[in-house]
C-alpha cells in the first residue's frame, strides 16, 4: 500500500502484490498496473492494517482480491462496488464530508 496526499486529503493506493506490473482490461476499462506501479507499490500489509489504514483516508483505491476482500471484510464497501476488469476486482472508495449539512 501506499499514502498519497493531495492538499488536505489522504489517499490510499493498494494493489495485491500478484497483480503489480501487469496490465488488464475489460472491453474500454484499463487498469495498467504496469505504468502506475509507483502509484501503488509502497509498503507490504496484512488485510487488518490495510482496514486500518483504509479507514483512515478520504478516499482509497483497490486492486486485487486481498485488496478488496479486506474492504469488503471490515464493512466498508459492498459487493455491489466492486468493477472486475480484466479477472481483477476493483473498487474505489470516497469518504463524504457531512460537516456541511445543509448545503
């Protein structure tokens, strides 16, 4: 997995090791793990501190059945979410900021 930040928001880039530097696709959908490798290469993880830090982001990006699975597994997305392009689960998760209610 690794962190990224863009301003003020954390994002998380995770990819099961099995898939890093491969390319997949699925009709017009592309995941090319080949080109962006360094966009999820970064440190190795078990799925609890992935969940962990998952839950920590505004916004994280998934490749892979451990990946996904461990989102899935701690509550955060349903299978309904998850895009398979290529034989590879995706899924990418947003957190909603809802301190503005009312807008």
């Amino acid at each position: 997995m690794k962190k990224h930040s863009a301003g003020r928001q954390a994002i998380l880039a995770a990819a099961d090791i099995s898939v890093l530097g491969k390319k997949y696709s699925t009709g017009a959908l592309v995941l090319d793990l080949a080109k962006f490798r360094s966009f999820y290469e970064g440190e190795t993880t078990d799925v609890g501190e992935l969940a962990a830090a998952i839950k920590s982001c505004d916004s994280a990006n998934l490749v892979g059945s451990l990946c996904v699975e461990s989102a899935i597994n701690a509550g955060l997305a349903g299978r309904e979410s998850i895009v398979v392009i290529g034989g590879i689960p995706h899924l990418q998760l947003y957190r909603i900021d809802d301190t503005r209610k009312g807008i």
